[in-house]
C-alpha cells in the first residue's frame, strides 16, 4: 500500500492522496519541542518525516483534501479553517508549553495568519519554502535567512514538479496511441520521455519568459528539420516526419504547461481559460477571480499608504520578493513584473492596504 500510494503520488500529483489529519511524533518530542503543520497529502508528509530524521518535533497535518501545499491553498482547501481545526483537536495544547506553530508559506494564499492567531491564541511563525532548509532553520532558533523566504525552480524541482504534473498527459497520449497509433506507440513513449527530460533541463537556456515562447523558439527548429525532410528524401521520411511531429505536441504540452508548474513563473493557462469563461475547474476558479483578472490585466495590486501599519507581513510571505517598504515604512510593490498573482499578500495584509483593484 505504502509503495502504491508513493507511486501514485509521484506520478499524478494532481490528483488527490490524502493521509488522515492528526498529531505525529518526529523522533521524540517534549514539551518545548517545534511544532510544524502541513497539509494531508501523502507524498508532502512523508518527505517532511525525512528531512526532519534526526529531530525532535510534533507535526500536525491539517485538511487539505489529499492536495498538496500549494495547489491546495489556491483552492481554498488548505486554509485558516484548516488550520484552526487540527491546533484545537489535535491536543497538541496539552503536550507542549508554547504557543508557537510553524507553517509553510507557499499555504500563504489560503491561510490568513492573523486570523489562526486571534481564533486560537498560537503564534504563527512561517518556515523556509523549502522543506530540506528546515533543519538548518529550526537550528537557527527558527529565523529564516532571505533564501529561505523564496521560491526557486533548478533542474530538480522541475523534473520532479514537471513529472508529477504531466505524467498524466503522457499516459493518456500513450493510450490513444496504444488504441489508434500502435505502430507509433513505441516511438511515442520514447519521443515523448525524451521530450521531457530535454525541455526540462534545457528550458532556463532558452530564449524567452515564458513558456510558450521558449516553445514557438524549440518549434521553430524542430519545423525546420520536418521540411527538410520533404525537400531531401531519406530512408523513412514518412516515419521521421510522424516522430518530429510527437516531439512538437510534447514539447508544445510541457512548455504551455510551464507556467503553471514553475512556482516562478505566471501561469499562462489559468488566464486563457478565463478568457474563455471558463468559471472553475475542481478546486480552482478561473474566470472572474482575483488571481486570473491579475494575470489578464483587469486590476492590479495598489496600496493604500494611510492604511499601511508596515508590518512587512507582504514581504515576509511573497516567494517572489516583489514587496519592500519604502522610506516611509509604506510596503511598495518594488518589483511588479516578477508578481505571479499568488494573492499571498491580499490575504496576509491585516489592515487591508493591499487591494486587487479594477483596471478602468
């Protein structure tokens, strides 16, 4: 079961696995021992009990119906409630002397840190985005350094995100050539791996922001190479030519996939279905919600100076490192293009000086 459940969430991550909520023991805690809190999918527990091999601490593990971190509080399904719930039941109160609970930030845009503060007397303190920094930031008396407020994307992440997200794609390409294509299957699967693995560990290389014109460059050559194959005749052009095809659809796939996958880029798929009107899809809203009208241009993020208390909350949360305070201690969106619409800094503000406005 435990081999089946890690098989399949490595490989349709996005899908649901989820483990129950509760309290855990990591090595053996006391009564001043950290307390972390995650989300119940599967594969997000049991890579956080590995990091933390060798230390002492309690770990909730909140709702989130099965998603991971980050899919799951842009869905508002790892949220404050979620949150709320598991301190109060879990009975954790009862077992250490602090009041101190340690979340992942990439749950920012769902869990509203004030608000788990004033409903359940916790401090809430937000941990290093990724989880193989904790370690050193529990030893550092649980100060983040500035790399471990920011999100990153190298070549591991993306075959490991890029695997998660698009196996499903693959598999499902594979059975419409398993069932009209068998003489093209294994071409597929081979095409179709590579392709993977090319664009993933090539894409910072290749021109382009974004991931559809990193594609239309990639495209561009692979065309190239299909018309030459009509001008000079080689020995199975018709084969060659149907090969240079698989590898443009899968290229094409994983680049406009991008977007969505790289927690450093925009997504670029949200905002097109959006102007389809297309309302949601499961746990996400497209069409008329903050996250896609900032993405499409129809409002931006604007600060009220009067409103603004300086607490740095926005800067604190934003994995991109978009916000600053100005000389004034106001928060300024210093760096507007790296914004990828997260909402992270709407819901952490507490005085509400960071709004989605309407672009006239």
């Amino acid at each position: 079961m435990t081999l089946s459940k890690t098989v399949w969430s490595v490989l349709f991550r996005l899908f649901p696995c989820p483990v129950p909520v509760g309290l855990h023991r990591i090595g053996s805690p006391g009564r001043g021992s950290p307390v972390l809190l995650t989300c119940n999918f599967y594969l997000t527990v049991k890579r956080l009990k590995r990091v933390l091999r060798g230390t002492d601490a309690w770990l909730l593990v909140a709702e989130s119906r099965g998603v991971n971190v980050w899919c799951a509080a842009g869905g508002d399904e790892f949220n404050t409630h979620s949150v709320v719930s598991v301190l109060k039941t879990s009975g954790i109160a009862d077992r250490v002397d602090h009041r101190t609970v340690i979340l992942p930030p990439l749950g920012g845009p769902g869990i509203r840190a004030v608000d788990v503060e004033k409903q359940t007397g916790w401090s809430v303190k937000w941990g290093p985005v990724k989880m193989t920094d904790l370690s050193a930031y529990l030893a550092g008396g649980m100060r983040r350094q500035e790399k471990m407020k920011r999100v990153t994307f190298d070549w591991k992440e993306r075959l490991d995100v890029g695997l998660g997200s698009l196996f499903p794609f693959y598999f499902l390409f594979g059975l419409g050539f398993a069932l009209f294509g068998r003489h093209l299957l294994a071409d597929y699967l081979i095409i179709g791996a590579a392709a993977f693995v090319i664009f993933m560990l090539a894409e910072p290389w290749m021109p382009g922001e974004r991931g559809i014109v990193k594609v239309l460059w990639l495209n561009g050559l692979l065309a190239v190479g299909l018309l030459a194959t009509w001008i000079v005749p080689c020995p199975g052009g018709a084969r060659v030519r149907a090969d240079v095809i698989i590898a443009m659809v899968a290229f094409s796939v994983y680049g406009f996939e991008l977007g969505g996958l790289a927690s450093t880029m925009a997504s670029e798929l949200d905002p097109m279905l959006a102007r389809l009107g297309i309302g949601a899809v499961g746990n996400l809203d497209f069409a008329g919600s903050v996250r896609t009208d900032l993405l499409n241009g129809n409002r931006r993020l604007v600060v009220d100076p009067v409103s603004c208390i300086g607490c740095r909350r926005c800067a604190e949360i934003c994995p991109q490192g978009v916000w600053e305070l100005s000389g004034e201690k106001h928060a300024i969106l210093s760096r507007p293009a790296a914004c990828t619409a997260c909402r992270a800094c709407l819901v952490q503000c507490p005085s509400g000086a960071i709004q989605a406005a309407s672009v006239a």
